[in-house]
C-alpha cells in the first residue's frame, strides 16, 4: 500500500515545546516531523495556545508573541523538510518539493486581545485558523465550559465577520452552543471544528450534536475527529472512533470529515495510540472495517484541504 497522506486539524506542539522543550525536527512527544516523514504527503495546523498558568507574569500579547517566535524558529530550523504555508497552493508546492505543510492556528482570541486589528496582525504573521475561545469565556462568547448560555457578542460578530473576509478559518471547537449558532447565523462559507466528536456517540458539551454537524455540512466545512479518551468515550478504542465516524457518515458527511486528533494537547490518546504515527494504524484499522481507499483518503486529507482551499485564499 503507498504511503497515506494525512492533514491533521490540531495539535498544541508549540505550547508543548515551549513548556517541556524539544523540537519539531524530533521529540518524544505526539507530533515530530521525523514521523511526518512517513507519509506521503503531510499538512498539520499547529495551535498557538496559552493560559495564564503557562506563562505566568506574561499577557496574551506577549504569549502569543514567544509561541509565534517557537514556531518562526522550528520552520526556519526544519526550513528542508517542512515549509509554513497560508493557502492550499503553497501546501501543493511545498509537497512537489518534497517538503511538508504547516498551517497557523490560534485557539482562544485572548491571545488576539478579541481585538480585530490582532486578527489582522495575526494574518499577516500566516495565522490562518483561530478559535474565537477556549474554555474560558471572553470578550468574543461563552464556551462549552463556561457561560455555556452565551453566544457570541457584537464584539464577537464582527471578530468572525472580519475572519471570514481575511481568509480566516474560524473554528468552533470549544465554543458554547448558542455561540455555535451565531458562527453558523454569520458566516456564508465553510467554518469547522478542528477538534471535535460526535454528541451523539457519546454526550460531552465538547462534542457536536447531529444539528450541528449538519449545519457544518451545509457551510461545506468538516469536523475533525479528537482522539482525546474523555472524548471518545465508551472504551475509547479504536472501535468506539470509528463509531464516532460512522455516525457522521451516516448524516452524509463523507466529505466533512477530517482528522484534529488534539495531539499534545490531551492524553491518554484512544486506543493507545502514541503519536501522529497511529494515524497509519487507524488507517488501516478502517480499511479492514470496509472503509474505501477514496472515502479514507477524503477523511485523512482531501476534505480539510478542500475547506484550506475555499477559505484561505490571501
């Protein structure tokens, strides 16, 4: 079987490096490039997050500012293997040349300041995915866990506006549910949700309902599938994941699905999976549940890089 392509929507290796150490090039942790080597063609959209408790005595702005400089440093460091694109052309290019694609997230917009002219600063950096929050509430809207009744604000509407007119993806992981619906209500093209389950395979506020998938649908977004165990649920195996797809599939979200295993960011991992590596193994585990090679390959790749290619255009 040739080598798999893989587009992952989700990963904190920068905060994982900032805090423990370590490089991209090669560590012990979920995410490395040595790794990314193995497939065919590699894409992963890298989060710039941060608590407070992470750096203390530093603000947002400056949090933002030494995980962006991680990030500049390891893409100059790797400058041979991997290469930092905004758009799907770039990742294309990047992968004629042999080289892999890393794209640039922010999750939590605190980081941004909420504030419109950060986003625009964030975009020029090659910021081209950002959580309006995470868990704690904020300027923007509530979240899954907190003020969990709060949608988005004015403030919050015109930070999404201003997203989808810069090429922003805006990504809902996390996001209350009535902030969920303000995102859907506000953006006329695709949104997603990079890191996120199906609520029905197992009830967690971090997980979407079927409504909401379907509306994720019908923006031509995608929703990729956490690998996080709390998310999972169930015996959080490799079967209970691919419960959690066949689900989606059922909807009709053959071409929504992608992967955003919340790599570095979470552990235990379902089915004792290591690292971006058991992505091969998950591979091949639907492969012989009667997953096809096209279906599997829109799933792995194709469908994250479809809603990249429709979105982050500048």
């Amino acid at each position: 079987m040739p080598a798999i392509n893989v587009f992952d929507g989700h990963c904190d290796t920068v905060l994982k490096c900032c805090l423990e150490g370590g490089s991209f090039g090669c560590n012990p942790y979920h995410v490395d490039l040595e790794r990314g080597k193995a497939f065919g063609r590699y894409a992963q959209f890298f989060a710039l997050f941060g608590q407070p408790e992470d750096f203390p005595g530093l603000t947002p702005r400056e949090t933002f500012e030494r995980e962006h400089n991680l990030f500049s440093r390891e893409m100059k460091a790797n400058a041979s293997v991997i290469t930092h694109c905004r758009t799907a052309e770039e990742a294309e290019n990047a992968f004629k040349a042999g080289k892999m694609a890393a794209f640039l997230s922010v999750e939590g917009a605190e980081l941004l300041d909420c504030s419109l002219e950060r986003l625009e600063e964030a975009h020029a950096l090659g910021v081209r995915a950002v959580n309006p929050t995470w868990n704690r509430a904020n300027d923007l809207s509530g979240t899954n866990a907190e003020n969990t009744d709060k949608g988005l604000t004015e403030q919050g509407r015109a930070f999404v506006r201003k997203a989808e007119a810069l090429g922003v993806l805006v990504d809902v992981s996390h996001l209350s549910d009535p902030g969920f619906w303000d995102v859907a209500d506000t953006l006329s093209g695709p949104f997603f949700a990079s890191h996120s389950n199906s609520r029905s395979v197992f009830s967690h506020p971090r997980n979407l309902t079927d409504r909401q998938f379907t509306a994720i649908i019908e923006h031509d977004g995608v929703a990729g599938v956490n690998l996080f165990t709390e998310f999972v649920g169930g015996e959080a195996d490799l079967e209970t994941v691919a419960t959690h797809l066949d689900h989606w599939l059922e909807l009709g979200g053959e071409k929504n699905i992608a992967l955003g295993g919340d790599l570095d960011g979470c552990s235990p991992l379902a089915g004792n999976m290591a690292g971006i590596q058991d992505y091969e193994r998950l591979y091949n585990f639907l492969r012989l549940r009667g997953y096809s090679q096209p279906l599997l390959q829109d799933l792995f790749f194709n469908n994250l890089m479809r809603v990249v290619s429709k979105v982050c255009t500048m």
